[in-house]
C-alpha cells in the first residue's frame, strides 16, 4: 500500500456533541479557562494559569490569514512543537498537514468563527512525515479585535493521544 492510500484509508473527523466535553476532563478544563476569559463572547485569549499545567503543551493559538485558506500558528505547546519537529510559530496548516487535511481542518476553524462556538472532535490522519495521528481536540473561536472571530485556541486532549506509526 502506497503511503497516500494508507493516508486516505485512516483519515477520520468524527465531531463530538460539546455536551460529551465531560468525557474529556483535560478539555472540560480547557473549555472552562476559554469560559472565563470571554463568557458567551469570543475573548482575545486565554489565561494559561486558569488551565491545568499538564495542558499547556498541547495549546496552539491559530490565526485566520486574511485570504481564509490556512490559519498560522501563533503559539505552539512544547508537545506539539517536538511532533512536528520544531517550531511551529509562524508556519500555517500547509506546512505541517496534506493539503486535504489542511483544508478540512480550515473548515473545521471557520465553522467555529461563523457559529460563534466551540467544537470539539476526534481526528485520525497521517501527517506530511508519514506518522500517525489520533486525538480529541477542542478548537474554541477568540478575536484580536475583540469584535471579528478572527482566532483560535485549540487543545489537544493528552488522554487520547495514540502512539504514532510509520506509514511507510
């Protein structure tokens, strides 16, 4: 099997109803940091120390590019950083997805900046150096301006992370 059909044949998005968040204790906090920094509004960021230490290097802050095809990395946790590779500031979902998953996961962020709340989900997907890749993961809208949800504070869910593989 060629490492494109392995990535198409494990490529998965299931979304999870935001009142099973209590299922995923780590991001039940996250959502209750995203919470108090904005109540029903989208705030401009989260207080990392109203979460969990453990949680921190999980977090990415994602911005919407003026043309909507990618969002940039702003801030990555350490664990996501040492998957990748390196540092993810300033790269955008090109870099570090297919260009199927990048745009899903596009879509995934402005369904959440057009609704105005969180979303949570489970993702499956091979990444661009052919690892494997499933966790939940809770994307919640926030707003430079204070106005345009124009951002994203995204967590992965360290409990659900799997051992990543090889695809070759």
């Amino acid at each position: 099997m060629m490492a494109s059909e392995f990535a198409q044949s494990v490529r998965q998005h299931r979304d999870i109803p935001l009142t099973e968040i209590g299922q995923y204790p780590y991001l039940a906090d996250a959502l209750q940091a995203w919470q108090q920094s904005g109540g029903r509004r989208a705030p401009r960021g989260v207080d990392p120390t109203s979460m969990p230490k453990a949680l921190l290097p999980f977090v990415m802050l994602l911005d919407l590019e003026e043309n909507p095809d990618r969002l940039r990395v702003r801030l990555a946790g350490t664990f996501v950083c040492q998957k990748y590779g390196g540092e993810l500031r300033g790269r955008t979902t090109d870099d570090f997805f297919s260009s199927t998953d990048a745009r899903h996961v596009v879509n995934s962020a402005l369904t959440v900046a057009r609704l105005g709340i969180p979303s949570l989900a489970e993702r499956t997907y091979v990444n661009l150096a052919g690892g494997l890749w499933s966790y939940v993961r809770l994307i919640a809208p926030l707003s430079r301006s204070g106005t345009r949800i124009d951002s994203f504070f995204k967590v992965l869910d360290p409990s659900t992370l799997l051992n990543q593989v090889s695809a070759a």
